[in-house]
C-alpha cells in the first residue's frame, strides 16, 4: 500500500510525486513507458503567446477561470518552476531564463521559438544575441539525419542573423552506421571524442571569426555542461544547443534529473505499467490495474495523481467510433459533443482545434469532475496535458502546466 | 489469425518512430551490429511475409531483453516482434549447432548433472578445453557456464523427509532447468520458505520451459516442451493449486512468452498462465492478503540487487523488494542497469560475447562499487554472467529470504 501512486511518468508525473516523497510519503510512479519528455526540446515553455509570459498568464486567468493556470494561480506556478529549476541546478544542469520575458531560440529549421527557461547549454543561441551582427556558424555531422546546418543557416538569415552552415568530419568512432541524436550525445560525453571536434570548431573560428556555434542538442547525456564548458575553450566561441527532433537527448536529460531525484527520496518507479482500469468504492479510488503479463496487477494507494497526458502523451484516445477516452480510469472528459467538432475548418485556424484542448475536468483541487460539474474521486488528482480547457502546444504552455499542476497535486 | 497476431499487427501502427526505444536499447548502445528495435521490430515488419525470404538478419542480434516493451510509450510489442523474425529466420535458413546444444538446458543439464560433475566441471574450467569448445561450438573460451551438481534438485526432493504433516495447503513448484542440475540449494531454500509458511509442496515432472529455444527460434521444439508442462501442470491448476517459480524466466514463458510467441491461447494453456507466480509475486500477494509470516531474524547488511530483465517482462514492479524490505536490517541496493548483457544465451555465443559484457558494464561496474562480496538476482544465467565479470558471489534473493526465516 502506497500513500500515493502518480500515473505517468513525464513532467506532472515526476514533479508532482517528488513533492509527495518530499512530505514523506511513499509514492510510486507507475507508467506505460518513458515520458513525453523524451519527444520535446528539454525547455520550459510558459505561455508562449505574448512576450511576457507571467503578464500573459496573469491575464489569461482572468479571460479564461477553467484554465489550469487559473485553477492552481499564481504562485503555484511560481514556486513548481523554482522547485524545478533547484532540482535542475543541484543536478549541474542550470535552466536559464526568466518569468518576464521569452527568449527567442532557434529550432532545427532554423525558425525561432519563443520559451521562457532554457538549458544553460541552450541559453548563448537567443536570437536577441545572434542578432549582434557577429557571425555565427551552426555546425552537425553528416551522418545525423534530420538536422541539416545549410537549411538552419539559410532561415535564420532570412530573419536577419548572420549565419552560416557546416559540416564537422565524424572522428573515428568504431561504429559504421546508425548515429542517432543519443548514440552521438554519448560519445561527446568522452573526452577524446570532444577533443577531435573541439579541433575541428577551433578551425572553423580562426578562419570565420565566430562568434557563436549552434550545433544540435547531442552535446553529452550524462555531462553537457561540463561537454559545453569544454567544447567552449577548445573552439573559442561560445556554444549553442539546438533541440532535435525525437528522441530529444535534452528532454532525456530532464527525465533522468526527475526520475534520480525521485529515486533518492525513496520514491520507486515502475515503467511498461500500463493502468487499465480504476476500482472505485464511491467516491474513494480504492485500487488501479495495470495490464502485465498473464493477468493484469492490482496496485492500492491512498490517494492518486493522473498523470497519462493528453492526445499526444496517449492519456485520451479516440475509439474507432469516435469518441475520447480517457485511457487509465476512464474519467469524464470535456470534449466537443461529436466527432464533427473536433476540428476547425481551416488546418492552421488561429485558434487552434477544439479537440486539443480535450482533458478532465477538475475543481479547484484537480480533483476530476463529471458532466455536471459533480466530485467522480475524492483521493485522485489530475495533472498536465490530460486536464482540459488550454491547447497545450498552440498555447506554448506544455512543459509549465505540466510542471505548475503537478506540483500542485504534490502539495495539497 | 488470432488475438495475438492481431495485437501484434495492429500494434505497428501504433509505432509513431519516436525511437525512445533506440534510446534505451542496451544492445544497439554498444554495437552497430544491432541497428535497434525501432528497425528491426516495427520498421522490417513491414517488409515481412510469411511468403518471402526475410530481409534483414540483423534481428538475431537482439538480445530479447524487452527494454523496448518497457519504455515505449505507445504500447508496441517489439521483442515478441523479433523473437518471431527470428523464429522466422531459424526456419528459413536452419539453425546452427551450438544454437542447438545451448538452446537445450534439460539436455545439457542432464548430462552434466551426476556423479559425473566434477570431471565435467574440471573440463570446463580448462582454458584449452574452453578454447576448443569455442573453434568447434563457437561458445566464447571467457562465456560464464554453470558448475554442474553431483545430485539433482529431483533426487533430493524425493529423498529428504518432508517436515510438513497434516494437512496444508498446497503449492507446486517449478524448479526449472539450472535449480535441478546446478542450483539445487536454491531450490532446497524455496522449499524451506514454502514449507517454513504452511504449504505443502508439490513437484510434478516437468521439463525445460523451452525458453532457450524460443530465444533462439526453434519454435517448433519449444512447443513440444511447453504442451508438455502444460499436461503435467494442469490437474494442479484446475485444483486451484498455485504454481511458483525461482527461476523468473521459466515463470515468464509459461505464464506469457510461450503462449504468445508459440500462438497458442487454448484454455489449458491460459489456465496454467493464469496460475503461475513468480514466487516473490507470490509471497508478495500473501503479504497483501496477511498471510506472510513475517518472524523474520534481522539481517544487518545492504546488499545489491538486480531485478533482471525476465522478471521486469512480468510487469509486477519489485516484489523482491517488497518482500525482502520487510526484513530487519536488511537495505537492497536496486541497480538501475538496463540489462547484464547475457540473456539467456546470447552472452555465450562468441560473436556476441563482447556485446554482452559491454551491455553488462554498468551493472558490473554498479555490483564492484557497492564493496559487498554478495549480489542477489532473480534469474540465474544473470547471476552466472555477474559473478563471472565481477568475482562476486550471487545468489538468489529467496535464500536470503529462507536465512531471514532462519530455515536454512
């Protein structure tokens, strides 16, 4: 029997279970897989809508009373991304950024996205610096697909950031085939290897005079800051991370600095968990299970977190015929009432789909509601992209909803 | 095509090429020879059929760990993917030798199990002996192989006085292969928990579960032992009588790797799945229901321990250290290691033993560094592979568990 048992295991999970382990509890997490961490850019997205994120947000909440930010308020926010950031910062991997205004980052298109905390080793490409007239290079190897420095280049200059492309030689590695964005991030976490590229970028800045170098976030899993720092002194300029596409090896990063320090607050995690079904006693959730091998296992705990995120994370999944679910306790969603009006009519409509901002309703405690507004469970509360009523990714807010929810649902 | 084939169809759809499980393969992590599950299992899928030659050989250098089960998040089932492109392959193609003699732990174990032991055990421990044996076999000289026992598990069950009277409750217990031929102490330490807690225990003749053979994809063999088990477990679970395991591996196959991977879902074959019990899932269900004796001697030491693959493929969490936490004085270190690389018998295989113990580094390195001369593991080709790279004693967790009780 556990105090507390969180169902998922991305950034709502994580958070809002080491907040429980913090109070003593004993918590587990129990997930069907890794995190939707592992597909996003390893930053904190507040409200990426205005500059201002927390003025954004503050009106947001007034606009908008069923928002999560306005369920938890303010100061939850707040105090869920600091204790975010400490957890980061006493793990050697500092979040930089503020609460009042957005950096400007490059993506790997080269276009540039608005995020209010970055990873220190993200931090030195804020479009804001690039556009100091000095010249920048964005570098990567061949053989990493998907990340290609002559397109990045080329659309950051048509912005009015004087970049340009190239392409680093792969030192010696042993291996013929098959670098993707983790295999590479292991190797810079070697020396010798980040000696050879060090080389390479030193010679690319004697020739062009650069300032900076953007180069894909593969620059260590274990050590970046330290694989940054040293890179940096080798080339002679400073150095830039930009987020590849999935697996992100900065979203890894995060889930592992969660997940040790769970674990050393004696908090277990179990993953390929996938939870099937709740077993209510009225309004008391009294047991989950979860789908193993042979039969299914039943798990008991005081009180709950729902965790499973939204239609990306995979906690709501529409049926054949139609409808959304919500996949672990089959909770009440707010969703349109048919199929017809999931979408808007035109795919880049301004205000987004109506179905993405499908989730659970909640009262003021996160605890989940029904159609008509009545408690389901008094033991569960939800957080992240599963609660409804915000767009997570068109709003820009994915990573603080999740973060300011789960922390929430840690303290109450 | 059944349920199964089904899922496993419909679950590559469900494949959205995240490559999570790139990330967090151990094998494709030190070797090329793997490109990763990703490719082999849901993208090759697509380029196989039943009627044509199979595309792409590197599937045989999946180890089967299921690290990739574990940690996609769309539920695909990759290893049961390889396991039967491989099956695939091995049909096609044939199998070789050694993968015939390995995949064959009864045989082999009969033959070295006896009076005969030491001279076996001599012979494997001779490094010219190893050397041979690797040119002709293509078993790697430096492979951790087991120290055959003079007796079986069998023979003494049959011939100790049992120290249960009246009547009780009953259990069957599935020793496996390695507790009959070269562990017997682990079974006897089962035995003594069981009994220690009231049960009665049962052991019926049974044969290897056949998961050597399915992991090196010789399905049709492994059916044969599996339909077998099945006969001799069946009338024991139509009479409710649980059936526990000490070796995680042998309880994975019959309550899920063979039904699966072999296709066979009849109701005796589910009927004996759904009554086998890893035998810390099992003592851990009888805490639950308060029905574990808990008259533990306390155990003032911390010990590392490795939930091995096998056991994490049941998805039942930590019952080791459900149960053994509640000893006194007892701390278990978990190693958070994927994998300790051997797998069954991948790790003995020559072409495959460096990958092995590149996959096992981090354990091995995790088991050296916590300065204790003892490791507990479940599955007990992992705890050859550990003592073998590190020199440190393993054991299994259910004897410390009998020394708690104080039954040993």
């Amino acid at each position: 029997m556990y105090d507390t048992i969180v169902i998922g295991a991305g950034l709502a999970g994580l958070m809002a279970a080491i907040g429980r382990a913090e109070r003593g509890e004993k918590v587990m997490v129990l997930a069907k897989g890794h995190g939707t961490t592992h597909w996003t850019t390893g930053c904190l997205d507040l409200f990426a809508e205005v500059d201002d994120p927390i003025a954004g947000i503050i009106q947001l909440t007034d606009q908008r009373p069923h928002h999560p930010y306005a369920l938890v308020g303010l100061t939850m926010i707040e105090q869920g991304v600091a204790r975010f950031r400490a957890i980061c910062e006493a793990a050697g991997y500092p979040m930089v950024g503020n609460f009042n205004r957005n950096l400007l980052l490059p993506t790997a298109l080269g276009a540039l996205r608005p995020t209010a905390f970055a990873p220190a080793t993200m931090i030195n490409g804020d479009a804001r610096q690039l556009r100091d007239g000095r010249p920048t290079l964005i570098a990567s190897f061949g053989v990493l697909r998907d990340f290609f420095p002559p397109l990045i280049a080329a659309n950051l200059r048509a912005q009015g950031i004087a970049a340009e492309a190239a392409l680093l030689a792969l030192p010696p590695t042993g291996r013929q085939h098959d670098f993707s964005p983790v295999i590479l991030a292991r190797m810079f976490d070697q020396p010798d290897f980040r000696a050879r590229v060090g080389e390479q970028l030193a010679a690319f800045v004697r020739k062009g005079g650069y300032a900076r170098i953007g180069m894909p976030a593969i620059l260590g899993l274990k050590h970046p800051t330290e694989v940054v720092r040293d890179l940096q002194n080798r080339a002679g300029a400073l150095i830039f991370e930009i987020p590849t596409l999935p697996t992100s090896v900065a979203g890894m990063r995060l889930y592992h600095i969660l997940e040790n320090a769970l674990l050393s607050l004696g908090g277990r995690m179990q993953l390929g968990g996938f939870v099937q079904r709740g077993e209510p006693l009225k309004e008391t959730l009294v047991a989950v299970f979860s789908e193993a091998a042979a039969r299914e296992q039943r798990h008991t705990a005081r009180r709950w977190v729902l965790a499973t995120g939204g239609i990306l994370g995979g906690g709501i999944r529409a049926t054949p015929e139609g409808h959304l679910r919500e996949t672990a306790l089959d909770l009440p969603l707010q969703t349109p009432d048919s199929r017809s009006g999931w979408f808007a009519a035109r795919f880049l409509a301004e205000q987004g789909h109506p179905v993405f901002q499908s989730g659970v309703r909640v009262d003021r405690s996160l605890r989940p509601l029904d159609a008509s507004g009545r408690l389901v469970y008094e033991n569960v509360m939800v957080a992240g992209s599963a609660l409804a009523g915000f767009d997570p990714v068109r709003e820009g807010c994915l990573e603080g909803v999740a973060i300011a929810t789960g922390w929430a649902a840690g303290q109450q | 095509m059944d349920h199964i084939e089904l899922s496993l169809t419909q679950s590559l759809d469900h494949c959205i090429k995240c490559n999570i499980c790139t990330a967090a393969c151990p094998v494709a992590a030190v070797t090329d020879a793997f490109p990763g599950p990703k490719y082999v299992g849901p993208q090759a899928q697509r380029f196989r059929h039943a009627a044509q030659p199979v595309p792409d050989a590197s599937v045989d250098y999946c180890s089967g760990c299921r690290v990739c089960n574990q940690v996609c998040p769309t539920g695909v089932r990759i290893a049961e993917l390889n396991a039967r492109a491989r099956a695939q392959m091995v049909a096609e193609r044939g199998m070789p030798l050694r993968n015939r003699i390995i995949a064959r732990s009864g045989l082999v174990g009969r033959l070295s199990c006896g009076p005969q032991a030491p001279l076996v055990n001599l012979t494997l421990s001779f490094a010219p002996a190893r050397w041979l044996i690797e040119q002709v076999l293509g078993i790697h000289r430096h492979a951790p192989l087991p120290k055959a026992s003079t007796y079986t598990f069998q023979h003494w069950f049959r011939r100790r006085k049992s120290t249960v009277a009246g009547r009780r409750p009953k259990v069957v217990y599935f020793h496996g292969c390695s507790t009959n031929y070269y562990e017997p102490h682990v079974g006897k330490a089962a035995v003594a928990v069981l009994e220690h807690l009231g049960f009665e225990v049962i052991i019926p003749p049974q044969r290897c579960c056949g998961l050597p053979l399915l992991s090196n994809g010789d399905f049709p063999a492994a059916q044969k032992h599996h339909q077998y088990n099945v006969a001799q477990l069946l009338p024991f679970v139509r009479a409710g009588i649980p059936i526990v395991g000490t070796s995680t591996s042998c309880t994975l196959t019959l309550k899920e790797e063979a039904p699966e991977l072999l296709g066979l879902h009849g109701d005796d074959v589910r009927a004996v799945a759904a009554g086998t019990y890893d035998i810390f899932e099992f003592l851990r269900n009888l805490h639950e229901r308060g029905e574990l004796r808990t008259d533990f001697r306390s155990i003032e030491r911390r010990l590392p321990y490795h939930p091995p693959c096998q056991l994490r493929a049941h998805r039942i969490g930590r019952p080791v250290l459900d149960v053994l936490g509640l000893v006194p004085g007892l701390h278990l270190d978990e190693s958070r290691a994927d994998c300790c690389g051997i797998a069954g018998t991948y790790g003995l295989k020559r072409e495959k033993y460096q990958i092995a113990m590149d996959v096992g580094k981090p354990l091995f390195d995790f088991v050296q560094a916590s300065g204790q001369n003892l490791a507990l593991c479940d599955s007990e080709t992992c705890r050859w592979q550990i003592s073998g790279a590190t020199g440190v004693e393993t054991r299994h967790p259910i004897e410390i568990l009998a020394e708690a009780y104080g039954v040993l």
